[in-house]
C-alpha cells in the first residue's frame, strides 16, 4: 500500500511509525486510518519486528483528532461507521501482540489523545499537551477516550479533563500517571528508542503474554484476572524463550531470545517453503534443494 499520510521505517526490531499529515496537524481522517491499520497488520505478522512506536511529523502536533472535516458531514447512516473504523483502529493497537509506545512530540487531541490512551506506554515531550476537547464542538470522544482514560486516571479526574476540555501539559500529564516520562523535545525520539530497546530485549512471548495479562484481566475480576494470569504464565512456562532466558540466566550471558519466531520466519522466506507449497497444490512429492 502507497502512503500519503504516514511514514513507516524499521530500525532494527523497533518499528516507527509517523502520521504526516501537516496540513491538518496530523488529524487522523479516513485513509490515514486506514493507512494506520495495514502497518498494525505488517507490524503483527512480521517476527523481527518487537515494538511499534507512534509519533507525529513535526513540532506542534502529534495527532490533533479525528478529522473535524470528516465529522462534519458524517449522517445517521455511515456516522456509526465511522466511529468503528476509529475503534477498530486501537484495537488493533492493543491486540499487536507486541508493547506500542505513544512518543508524543506535540498537541495530543480528541482522537489523537485516544489513540495515545490505546497504547501500551506514553512519553511526552516538555512542549506537548494532551486533551478530549470533544465537549466543545458538541460532540464527546468517540474513538475509545470516555473509557480509556477513565481507566487509565481514574473517574473524577477523567470526567475533569472530559467536562472542562482543558488541555494537560506534560507534568500534569506525568502526575496524572496519563505519560510515563516526560522528556525535552529534541531528546523525545531518542530516549523514546532507548526505552523501546530496552523492552525489544525481553522474551517477545513472554511480553505478548503480560499484555494480554494485563489488557483483558483488567476488563474482568480478581478472580478471573488471575485465573487468565496463572493460564498466560503456564503458557510463557512451556516456550522455547522460557528455556533459553533461564539457561542465560545460570550461564551468566545474555539470552538470545526469540530464536524459534526468526528462525521460523526465515523458514517462511525460503524456496523450501515455497516448493513445499505448490508441491501441497500440485499433488506431488516436494523436491528440496536445502535453500
Ligand atoms: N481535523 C481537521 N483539521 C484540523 C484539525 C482536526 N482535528 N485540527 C487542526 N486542523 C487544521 C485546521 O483546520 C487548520 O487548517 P487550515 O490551515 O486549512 O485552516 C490547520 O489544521 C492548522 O490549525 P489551526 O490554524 O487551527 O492552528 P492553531 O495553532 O490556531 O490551533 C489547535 C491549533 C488548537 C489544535 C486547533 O487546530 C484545534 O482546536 N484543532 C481541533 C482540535 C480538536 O477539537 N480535536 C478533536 C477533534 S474531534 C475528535 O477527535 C472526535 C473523536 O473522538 C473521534
């Protein structure tokens, strides 16, 4: 797929994807959605790739909303539409597989701000803002923000933010426990990667698995939270990294983790597969040259 409002690049096992969309302050209207979504697709399928990072072209914004010309003339009939589009979106963002962290280098509005929420980490820069400014254009959050947030800061401070529209800077966006660091702006991407490094070096399965942990055990009880725990755990018991990070572990070295998934994937690459397949769908014995 051609991109006209992102940009995507891999620096090693980190994806980074940038919306650059500068006319509209990187507002998120429907083909940059739909741009969006066929990274998260690239990003899950790809084994090599450990961590997505999100962030915005340019100084002032990070992504200023859902594109108010869009809402404008949305109807009855395709506003629900819409409304799942954007859902989908960070839904897809939460069931990567793998953490995504929000480096959030300008204003973070409306469904700029939702789509930060959806991810798994957020870093601010000293210079940005965030928001759900919604109430004032007689609309509210539709892109998951009235549940997020609330989650993520709790009720009364969620309703604060959502009834005043006010806008949060980075500190109170620290304290608030809605970022996570806050940086100077031209530190941002840097620290953003030296994090992200930090987090590819994990087992990725064992990682998959504390996301779906905490995602889906937050949405239930106790019991059932930690039911779905001891299931995930007993699941990262029996992987390949479980064996390779404790064998590190005693040997004193540093795991080579995830060598079943790209070993796997560089399977997937070779002729092998390839005449392994069509032998499949021919119906006859598959010739392999080793390559
Ligand atoms: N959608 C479409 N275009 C947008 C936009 C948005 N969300 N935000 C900014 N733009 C456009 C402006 O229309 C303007 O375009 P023109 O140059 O063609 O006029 C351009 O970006 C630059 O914006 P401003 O001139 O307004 O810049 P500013 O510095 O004066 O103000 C701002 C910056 C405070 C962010 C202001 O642009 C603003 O208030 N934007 C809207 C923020 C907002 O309300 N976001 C929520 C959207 S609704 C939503 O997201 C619903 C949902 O939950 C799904």
């Amino acid at each position: 797929m051609e991109f006209q409002n992102i940009r995507f690049q891999k620096k090693e096992n980190i994806g980074i994807l940038t919306v650059d969309r500068p006319k509209a302050l990187n507002a998120l209207n429907t083909q940059t959605i739909q741009e969006m979504c066929s990274v998260f697709k690239e990003v899950k399928m790809d084994d090599t790739l450990r961590l997505l990072i999100i962030t915005g072209a340019g100084e002032k914004a990070f992504i200023a909303g859902a594109d108010i010309g869009e809402i404008q003339e949305l109807t009855l009939k395709n506003g629900l539409e819409f409304l799942q589009a954007g859902h989908q979106m960070n839904r897809d963002i939460e069931g990567l597989g793998k953490p995504t962290i929000a480096a959030i280098n300008g204003l973070a509005l409306g469904g700029g701000c939702e789509l930060a929420l959806a991810c798994s980490l957020r870093i601010i820069s000293e210079k940005a803002k965030m928001g759900l400014p919604e109430l004032g254009l007689g609309v509210i959050p539709g892109y998951g923000g009235t549940q997020r947030l609330a989650r993520l800061i709790g009720k009364g401070r969620a309703l604060w933010y959502l009834l005043t529209g006010d806008m949060i800077d980075a500190p109170t966006a620290l304290e608030l426990g809605l970022a996570n660091m806050v940086t100077a702006p031209e530190e941002l991407m840097e620290k953003t990667l030296k994090l992200g490094k930090k987090i590819a070096s994990k087992g990725p399965f064992a990682v998959k698995m504390a996301l779906m942990a905490v995602n889906y055990g937050l949405e239930t009880n106790m019991e059932s939270g930690l039911a779905l725990e001891a299931a995930l755990t007993n699941l990262a018991l029996q992987s390949k990294d479980k064996e390779e990070g404790i064998a590190a572990f005693f040997e004193k070295r540093k795991p080579g983790l995830a060598l079943e998934a790209a070993l796997t994937n560089l399977a997937l690459q070779s002729k092998d597969k390839e005449e392994g397949i069509a032998a499949f769908f021919e119906k006859r014995k598959p010739e392999y040259k080793g390559e």
